[in-house]
C-alpha cells in the first residue's frame, strides 16, 4: 500500500511500512523514513508504484484546462478528489486524482486552498483582476528584456530619456527601466554608469559628476527664478578715496577693496571696503530667498554657479571705474604702523584698479621685497598695505616663518575637444602665503573680527566662526578662534559669494545705523542658516576637490606624460608634483616622507577618478628640516 502526502509544501508519495489507527510510517521513494499523522494523509493507493505515481501525474495534469475545472467546479469548498469524479465521469485512479490535485495546487490565481487537498475557486472578479495582474507582469517582462537587448546592443532605450537623471542618480529599483539596467550591465560586465556612457546617455565622463551634484543640490537647474530687481542706495556719502582690489584673474566676484590716504601729521588712513549687496535688498526679498536656497557660490575648475543672479553681482562687485556702495572699515595708522583707531562707515567708494595676481605677483613678491625690484603702479600702497600685515600677523601671535605649500589654479578651454569630451585644461602653480595673499588675509582677518566685535558690543547676534581645541564650529556668540589668533571671527568680507556674510552684513548695517537687527538674538531662523550653510558649504567644497582630482586625471591623458615625479606622503601614497592629485602607489618601496620619486603612469580612469602607476625610482631624499615638516604636517 502507497500514500501520497504533503511535506515542507511539496507533494511526496511512500510505501507504507506501518499502518496504526493514528499515524503511518512511510518510507519515502528516496529511501527516507518518516512518521505521518492519519490526517495528512491524502491520498492511499496500491497503484501505481509510489515512485512512478508524481511523474505520471504530472504529466497527465498538463493536459488539463485550467479554466475548464473553473468553469466546472463547485462553489463550495472541494476536495480534489471530488472534482476528478466530477471532470473524469467516473472513480478517478491514483494517477487520474493525483493529476487534478497537482493542477489544482499550481494554479492559486484559479483556485485558493483552503486545507490539505481541499479548495474553493476563486470569485469571478477576484479571478480577473488576478490575470490582469499578470499579463501586466507579462508585458512589463518584455519591456524589460526589449531595454535589456537594447542596452548591450549600444543603444539608449527610449524609455530612458524623461527620467535619465532619476536612473543614473537615485535609482528606483522597482522601476522597469532600472532592472532592465541592472540586468544588462551584469550582463556587459560593466557598472550602470559606464554603460549609459557607452550607448551615448553622457556626452562625457564630466557630464556624470557634474550632472549628479546638480541632481543634489540643484534639481530644478541653474537658472534663477524670477526676482525683484535689487536698489542701489542713493542716499550714502562718497568716500573721498582712491580704491583698488586685488583678486584672481578670473574673479568676478569683487568683494573687497582698499585705499590708503595720508594723514595730516603723518601716518595713513587705510580703508578696507567690502561690497555692500545688503544694501540692496533685505531680509525676506526674492533676492534673499535665492541666496538663502544656494548658500553659496559653487566652485569648480572651468565654471561656477553663482550665489546671486549674474545682474545682481554685476551691479555691486568692486569693478573699477565706478562707484560702489560698500562697508568701510577705516584704521587710522601711526608712521610706526600702530592702529590708533577705528571707524566703520556706509558709502559710495570709488574704485580705481582691479589688480591681478597675474600681472602684480612677477614686480610684487618675496624677493622684490628683499632686493628692491623695479618700480610699477601701486607699488607704494601694496609694500605699506605688506608692512601693515607683517605687524597684523604678529600681533596675533602667528610664527613669521611658515612652511610654504603650493596653490594649484585650474583653467578650462572649453571650446577644444579632446577625446575625453570637451574641454582642455591647464593647471599652474602659486605659493600660498605670497606678499599679496598675506597683506590680503591680514587685512580680512581684521576686519571679521573687529566687525565681530562690534556685533557683539551691541548685543547684536551674528554668525561667528570659533575654534577652540582644534575644533572648528559656526557659533553666533562671539567666541574666540585660537588658529587665528582673534577674540572673535565673524564672516562678513564675502557677501556677494557667501549667505553667512550677506547675513552679517544685514546685522553689521543696523548696528551701525541704530535699527533693529533683521535677526534677533536666540533666533531660529539664525540657528537653521548655520546649519544648512555649514552642510551645504562642506558638499560644495567637497565637489569642488572632487573636480579637481577629475581635471587632474584629465591634465594627465591630454599630456601624454610618459613619467611623472611625486612627493612622498606617508607609506605608499603619493602626490604629484605638478597637480594636485594624491593616490597610492603600491609597487612603491618604503621610502621619507617628502621623497621626491618618479613614476610611470600605467593606466588611468576618469568614471572612477583613478591613477594607476609605477614605481620606477627615489630622484632625492628629504633634508632633516624637510623631514621635520612633513611630519608635523
């Protein structure tokens, strides 16, 4: 005697060995000894053999119509064996009700089970919306495998075009057109990236880094929403000065400025001017709006994205030949280089020179200084403005001698093609800490933090930078920064490029007019500004070192270089001499810090933004002094 049973959710078939009123021991068709209750026991047979019963009725049941034994089948509750008598007209063999119960169990959209070999059919609606359900499956199947063959055969799906973005960026995965990616780049053997790029989704590797921080921070684009035009103040007393400012080449974002007039008895009157937008628009503007939703103007080699609107920056940047409402800063300086005093004013200032590190650095720098140089416009004014800075960096107590590092400038030509995409790129190089980056930052620190003091004498909240045990923290109490040196450090000499100084700027204008702050102190508003701008700042800047390492690898493939020298910085990581790129050399012995060694680049990658190269020699050692830096660095 045979039975068929059900085990684990399959259907077994067994000898029975023992037989009691309650429970069977049956030996499975594979030699395995089970124990039964009578109960689950669902069918008994004595033909066929067990181990031919399943095969058999498989086969039998795919000949059986499933909507025929719907259509057929009670409405109540049955047994399967019960419908076999109904379909076959007579008592139904092993095989013959073995075939209905296996067909009936494979077909849950026809039928639900409702116990063991028992089942009910299901409701005429519910049925229905069952097989819609899966000829939509069906056809979703074959719009993935359609966009599947047409990903490996190169071409971009058309499917994919209203939500590229979507799918490169922050892919849904219950979407049809990221499985059919997924599968076709498992498939191709490459990432999702790297074959969207191959059948033409990205004009260049660029366009992928590029396009993914824009999907971030930017999703609805780059272009300003509509605003009120900003006002120029008519009613600001003009400054009886002579202003030039000293930026990059490529700055358009003219914030600051400086004058120096004689004072009678001796001594100078030194200005430091810083473009005044605040007084164009206030607190709860468009304008302001706009600026509170960017930030901060984006950096990147080959292009920006600027904070305010292209008219707005045009209208109050420091260019020369104009004046410009600004916040001045006034330090009275005896000829012995001591500030007497102070003075902060709201005026028009006339701007007479945009200075250019290009053009002033070659007639302006450390060994100029030392050994005389030629002489050259401005010149008089910059060696003052230096001398002041020298005295302005002592009295905050900072070492005169620093170690100098290298300042990398990238520049694109974005009219050439390579063969990496559009876009050539140049990288040079510039000591940080120059004469004009000194007297620069000198200047600004002062500034920050005497207008951060006076916020904080009128009890008037502002947004403060401060650090204290090596930790750097936006505050808005006036709280000191040991790095510099200061009892208080509140950005307020970029308004044109960062919101935190717009916002101190507003703060600075009613302290010095006597109104009522914008923000007031404990504010909320104040509070949520430092933390989306301390996020927000940190992903921008995070970008912008993402780009560079980009260009780098790009610097390099348009060069062709066949060798390439590196500075050690600690066990196998390098940096390049020439660029500023830092990756791993493990083929590299161990070798000082500092060392200067030479390279083969073997291979390079810009999805991944990845150098592969070769050790080939040490070209020098460390002295005991470079040493000593690199390690404290």
């Amino acid at each position: 005697m045979f039975v068929l049973f059900e085990e684990d959710g399959a259907f077994k078939a067994g000898t029975i060995l023992v037989d009691n009123e309650n429970s069977l021991q049956v030996e499975t068709t594979h030699g395995k000894r089970v124990k039964l209750k009578g109960n689950h026991v669902l069918m008994r047979f004595t033909e066929p053999a067990a181990s031919t019963l399943l095969d058999r009725a498989e086969a039998e049941g795919e000949a059986l119509d499933v909507e025929f034994l719907w259509e057929v089948s009670s409405e109540d509750e049955f047994g399967f064996g019960e419908l076999a008598q109904e379909y076959y007209g007579h008592p139904p063999d092993a095989v013959e009700s073995a075939a209905i119960l296996l067909r009936l169990h494979a077909a849950p959209i026809y039928f639900h089970r409702k116990g063991r070999g028992r089942f009910r059919k299901a409701p005429p609606e519910i049925l229905q919306a069952a097989l819609a359900g899966l000829e939509k499956k069906r056809q979703q199947a074959e719009s993935v495998e359609r966009m599947r063959e047409e990903l490996l055969a190169g071409r971009l799906p058309e499917d994919f075009r209203p939500m590229l973005r979507q799918i490169l960026y922050r892919p849904d995965r219950n979407r049809l057109e990221v499985k059919a990616l997924e599968a076709a780049a498992v498939d191709a053997g490459l990432s999702a990236a790297r074959l969207l790029m191959r059948c033409g989704a990205l004009a260049s590797s660029h366009d992928f880094y590029y396009g993914r921080f824009l999907f971030e921070y930017f999703p609805e684009g780059t272009d300003f929403p509509a605003f009120d035009s900003a006002v120029m103040p008519g009613d600001l007393p003009r400054a009886e000065v002579a202003a030039f400012s000293i930026d990059d080449a490529t700055t358009t974002e003219i914030d600051d400025a400086f004058s120096i007039t004689p004072r009678e008895g001796g001594g100078w009157r030194i200005g430091i001017h810083i473009a005044a937008p605040s007084l164009g628009f206030g607190r709860g503007s468009s304008l302001d709006e706009i600026a509170r939703s960017r930030l901060s103007t984006v950096y990147m080699p080959g292009r920006k994205i600027t904070m305010l609107p292209d008219e707005v920056v045009a209208q109050f940047t420091l260019a020369a030949g104009r004046d410009c409402p600004a916040i001045s800063l006034y330090l009275d300086v005896s000829p012995a280089l001591a500030i007497l005093g102070h003075e902060s004013r709201l005026e028009m200032v006339p701007i007479v020179a945009n200075l250019r590190h290009h053009d002033v650095e070659p007639v302006f720098n450390e060994d100029t200084l030392m050994n005389g140089g030629p002489d050259f416009e401005w010149k008089r004014e910059l060696t003052l403005l230096w001398d002041l800075a020298n005295v302005l960096e002592a009295g905050r107590g900072k070492a005169s001698s620093q170690p100098q590092q290298i300042d990398f400038s990238f520049y694109v030509d974005w009219t050439s093609e390579t063969s990496d995409g559009p876009g050539l790129v140049s990288i040079t190089q510039r000591k940080r800490g120059s004469p004009l980056d000194k007297l620069v930052a000198e200047l600004m620190i002062l500034a920050n933090s005497t207008w951060g003091k006076l916020l904080g004498e009128r009890e008037i909240p502002g947004i403060y930078r401060a650090q204290s045990g090596g930790k750097v923290r936006m505050t808005t109490v006036a709280s000191p920064h040991d790095g510099l040196g200061v009892d208080c450090y509140a950005w307020s000499s970029s308004p044109l490029r960062r919101y935190v100084d717009l916002v101190n700027q507003w703060q600075l204008i009613a302290a010095l007019r006597g109104d009522e702050p914008p923000f007031a102190p404990r504010s909320t508003e104040l509070m949520a500004t430092i933390r989306d701008f301390d996020m927000t700042y940190a992903a921008y800047s995070e970008f912008q070192r993402q780009m560079e390492r980009y260009w780098c690898v790009r610097w390099l493939r348009q060069n062709r270089f066949e060798s390439v020298a590196a500075r050690v910085m600690r066990d196998n990581v390098v940096r390049l001499e020439d660029a500023p790129f830092v990756f791993k050399v493990p083929s590299m012995p161990m070798q000082l810090p500092g060392s200067r060694v030479k390279l083969v680049v073997e291979d390079s990658d810009l999805m991944d933004i990845e150098i592969s190269a070769r050790f080939v020699a040490t070209l020098s050692e460390p002295t005991a002094e470079e040493l000593a830096q690199e390690m404290e660095s």
